[in-house]
C-alpha cells in the first residue's frame, strides 16, 4: 500500500511543478516583466520534464543486468547533466539579467517535492521508531 502512494506521488511531482510553475510565472509576469515570467514557466517546465525522463530513465535501467546498467547509467546521466547545463548556459547567454527567473521557475521542483513529502507524511496512519 505504502509503494501504491509512493508511486502516485511521484507521478503527481511532474505536474505539480508545471502548475506551480504556470501560477509563479504568472505572478513573475505580473510583478516584474513578461519575459521573467515566461523564464519562470520555462525553468518549471524543463525540471518537470527533466523529472519525468529520469524517472523513466530509472525504470528501464533498473531491469537491466547490473554490468550494464553502471555504464550506460552513468553514460546517460552525464548527458543528462550536460543537456541541462546547456539550456542554462543558452538562456544566460540570451537572457543576462533574467537568469534568476529560470533558476527560480526550475527550483520549483524542490517545493514540489516538499509538498508530496508532507502530503505522504499527514498521511502516515502510524510513526515507526
């Protein structure tokens, strides 16, 4: 039952962090500019998607004999991080002053991530010791 909520959880990450994105980008355009909001919805979409690919990425690495799956795991995780360096990389080089909006649109996750562990805490019917 515990792995049932897990998995609703993390299935429900991906989303929460573009809503939360769309609302915060939202705010971002109309407290600053359109253009910070649009970085702020941007950084959100690209953590929920990175999320979503690592996820799958996890599930298909872990069905694989395990001398295989260090190497391409570890092959495909770098190309990962280098894919996302290279999108910010881009927008500091596109968007110099506005680069905090997309970290911030990107951070995102974190509080998504907060609001599933205590979604799955409230829910606890008994603490363990």
């Amino acid at each position: 039952m515990a792995s049932d909520q897990m998995e609703k959880s993390i299935k429900r990450i991906p989303a929460e962090t573009m809503v939360l994105g769309l609302v915060f980008g939202l705010l971002a355009a109309l407290v600053f500019d359109p253009i910070s909001g649009v970085l702020v919805l941007a950084g959100a979409l690209v953590a929920g998607l990175s999320f979503i690919g690592l996820k799958g990425a996890v599930d298909r690495w872990l069905t694989q004999p395990r001398s295989r799956f260090m190497k391409k795991a570890l092959l495909l995780y770098l190309l990962r991080l280098g894919l996302i360096c290279l999108i910010f990389l881009t927008i500091i080089f596109l968007f110099k002053k506005r680069v905090i909006a997309f970290v911030a649109g990107f951070s995102v996750i974190l509080l998504s991530l907060m609001i599933e562990a205590l979604i799955n805490l409230v829910s606890m019917k008994q603490w363990k010791d």
